[in-house]
C-alpha cells in the first residue's frame, strides 16, 4: 500500500517475534495518531500472540471480501475490543452484520471498537469506526444518531490533524443537520468545510 497504517506494521512486527524492530519503527512513524504506538509495542513483549486470531481475522476478512456475511460474522466472534487484533475483529464483525442488514447490531459493535481504539491510541481506526457507526445511522434514518458519530469521527480527524477528512466530517455534520432540519447550522458545518477544501485546492470537495 502506499499509504500503510503505522499501527498494523508495528503489529506485524511483533506476531514475528521483532519486538526491537517494532519499537524502532513506531519511534520513527512520522504521525501524529503514534503517540502511544511506542508504548503498545513496548507492552506486547510480554504478551504471547494469539495466532488463533490472527488466522480467524484473516479468514473472515477474505470472506468479506467475497461477500460472505454470515461466514465473515462466525469468524469474528464476539471479543470484547481490547488491543488490534480484537478492534480488527470487532471492525469485521459491524461489518459482516451491516452486510446482513443488522444495521443496528451493526453499530452497537462499531462504536465499542472506536472506543478501544480511542483508547489505544490508534486514531485511524477510532475515526473509521465512528464513521462506520454514523453510516448505519444515516441509513436508518436516525439522524441525531449519524451526527453524534460524525462529530465524534470531526474530533478524532482533527486531533490528528487530517484537514482533509476533518473537512469531509464537517460536510456530513452539515448533512445531518439539514435532514433534522437545523438549516443555519448546516450552513455554517458547509460553509466551514469549504473553507478547508478551498484552502487544500481540493476542487471537488470544493464543487461537493
């Protein structure tokens, strides 16, 4: 990938058993959201690997990819989401029962895994798993439900300071503020992100 995810090569690092090699990379990721990664990979020397979890992970993940929902959904389990592997898991899980329509089950999964992954440290995750949850919301037509997830994911996008993302948060918060019909702040959430997309030259965004 060109633009891999610090986090999960750190953690690929340490299932290999290059704890050293780990903790050299996470020192040198050039990213604001690795504050904490450091000090993940310095708590997993102690910690043996489940490589159950790891082989379950990559099993569901093939079969999401084939579009097998239920085969995806018994693979991930029901783990509460604790470190990576668990947050992946708990990610493929919201994922596998948005693609049988349990759209609220769907959420009720995606939210918990934000929170971990809040918690980690891992901002990436946390902000795609908060927009995951809002749009289960937005397709049910829960409005305030999608604008709390997009101004939890608008707060983790700007604490790592992706002006980009953050300006895509602000255009959906806008969203979901005309649908509840609140127009002046809708205005305001849009006027704010153009603002942003002019600023980055960003010409579609712009014209969105």
């Amino acid at each position: 990938r060109d633009d891999p995810d610090p986090w999960l090569v750190a953690h690929e690092l340490c299932t290999r058993g290059r704890h050293d090699a780990a903790g050299a990379f996470a020192k040198a990721a050039p990213r604001i959201d690795v504050e904490k990664l450091p000090g993940y990979v310095a708590s997993r020397h102690a910690v043996k690997e489940d490589t159950a979890a790891q082989e379950r992970l990559s099993e569901a993940n093939a079969a999401l990819v084939a579009g097998d929902a239920e085969k995806a959904l018994a693979l991930t389990g029901d783990e509460a989401p604790v470190d990576i592997i668990t947050i992946r898991l708990a990610y493929g899980r919201g994922l596998a029962l948005r693609g049988l329509r349990r759209l609220e089950e769907s959420s009720s999964v995606f939210r918990p895994a934000a929170e971990a992954a809040l918690r980690l440290g891992w901002l990436r995750m946390a902000a795609s798993a908060f927009d995951e949850d809002a749009r289960n919301a937005y397709v049910r037509s829960d409005y305030k439900g999608a604008l709390a997830g997009c101004e939890r994911k608008l707060s983790v996008e700007e604490a790592r300071n992706n002006r980009t993302e953050a300006a895509n948060a602000l255009g959906n918060i806008g969203l979901m503020h005309y649908c509840l019909g609140n127009c002046a702040e809708a205005l305001s959430c849009y006027e704010r992100a153009l603002k942003v997309k002019e600023e980055l030259r960003d010409r579609a965004g712009m014209a969105a």
